[in-house]
C-alpha cells in the first residue's frame, strides 16, 4: 500500500496537469519548461514508469493512475522534438 503522502503529492500533480492541459488544450509539455519545470519532470516520470511497468519492472503507476491518465488523454509516447 502506498503512504498517503505520495498519493498526494501524485493528486497534486494531476491537478496541475489538467489545469495545465485546459490553458494549452495539450497534454505535451515541454520537457523544458520554465514556468513549471517540476510538472514537466513529473509528466516525463509518468512515462517512464508506465515504460518499466511495460518491461515487468516495479513501478509507481496504479492501474487507478493510468485511467486517470488515459482519461484525460495523456501523451505516453512523447516526440523527442516536442519534449
């Protein structure tokens, strides 16, 4: 079971996701992204734990956090020159 504190912190992130997703109409962040570079780190994680859960590798991603995701069209596979 994971501590409540990450869930947060998670939820957190999410929600700064979708407000960022509403202003831009996107769900590609830059991976540079001055105005809230933690958030595109966070975006750029998701992916990489989706790939490790992909490999069979432990992972941070609940089958809850990808529908979330899904649900809001997240970007998994990224282009490089859109990152």
């Amino acid at each position: 079971r994971r501590k409540p504190s990450l869930d947060a912190k998670w939820n957190k992130f999410y929600e700064a996701f979708l407000k960022y997703k509403e202003e831009t109409g996107s769900c590609l962040i830059p991976k540079v992204f001055e105005e809230n570079q933690p958030l595109s780190s966070w975006a750029f994680t998701q992916r990489h734990q989706m790939k490790r859960r992909k490999d069979g590798k432990h992972n941070l991603l609940t089958d809850e956090r990808i529908k979330k995701l899904n649900d809001i069209g997240f970007e998994w596979h990224a282009k490089k020159n859109k990152e």
